[in-house]
C-alpha cells in the first residue's frame, strides 16, 4: 500500500484509526492544516491525559511577538478534541462530537514553547457513557491549560463538547 493510499484509507476509516501522537500529527496535516502549518503538535495522548505544543515562531505570531491566541487555542482545543476522539473509539459506537461554545484567558505572553494539556479523559468516558445509556446528547466542558517553559500558565481555555449517538 502506498503512503497516499494509506492516507485516503485513514480519511475513509477514520473510526478505525488507533490513536497516538503520530497519527493525529498526520491526521493534522490533512484535516486541520492550519494548526499543522502553525507548528500545533500531539506529544502524549493517553485515554485520561493529551499534550500538544506549539512554539513561537515568524509564522503563528501576532503584532506583539508572541503567539497569536488563535494558534493557541487551536493547540488548546486539539488536546480536548484528541481525547474526545480517542473515548469514542474506545466506545466502539458511531458518536458525533461538536464544540458548541468556547472562553479562553490569557494571563502572560506566550513566547518560546507553550505545552497545552488537558487531562479531562475521565469526564469524557462519563458522558460517552451515559448518551449511550439514554440515547441523549451530553454536554461537558473541558480545559486545557497552557504552560511556558517556566511553568507559568500563559493560557486556560475552555471547551464544551456536544457528544450525541449517530443515527
């Protein structure tokens, strides 16, 4: 199998993708190429726990040099949306997911490398949990909290994920 049909099976089969660091790196270049361009990427993904980074460079940076807060949230959001993935599959039912809402502060500008993490994996598994149980979509909100190279917190952003059965 050739690299290229080896990508046009994983956009077909997404469902059937193991997930780990280098697969939703790959899964970045072709669905979320913007935040692949702007240097976001997975480093740890386990079913409770997600890190990606991202650094500071020309590219993903705003008039005050420092990274621009859209670059950080989509590094944000992919450690929520990677774990969300991941507790779907591991539920081996067809679930849809959506961020309905978002809020984020800054606290300190994020120059250098900023790691995001979000280790909200077990709020997950509840509410994939429970809309299979009931058959009704749940709602949840999760957090990623972006860190410096000196471990001040530079970013928080929040999430709500919808979670609901396919039909």
């Amino acid at each position: 199998m050739s690299y290229l049909q080896f990508i046009v099976y994983l956009q077909q089969n997404q469902y059937l993708m193991e997930f780990s660091p280098t697969k939703l790196n790959t899964f970045l270049f072709f669905k979320l190429p913007s935040a692949f361009w702007c240097g976001v990427r997975v480093k740890c993904l386990t079913p409770t726990i997600c890190v990606a980074t991202v650094k500071h460079r020309w590219f993903n940076q705003n008039p005050f040099n420092s990274i621009y807060f859209a670059v950080q949230a989509m590094a944000a959001e992919l450690t929520t949306g990677a774990l969300v993935m991941s507790q779907i599959k591991k539920s081996n039912k067809k679930i849809s997911m959506l961020v309905a809402n978002n809020k984020g502060s800054f606290t300190k500008k994020a120059k250098g490398r900023i790691t995001f993490t979000c280790s909200d994996g077990s709020l997950i598994e509840q509410a994939i949990l429970k809309t299979i149980a009931t058959g009704e979509g749940q709602t949840l909100w999760l957090k990623s909290i972006g860190v410096d190279a000196q471990g001040d917190v530079v970013s928080e952003m929040d999430f709500e994920w919808s979670v609901r059965l396919k039909q």
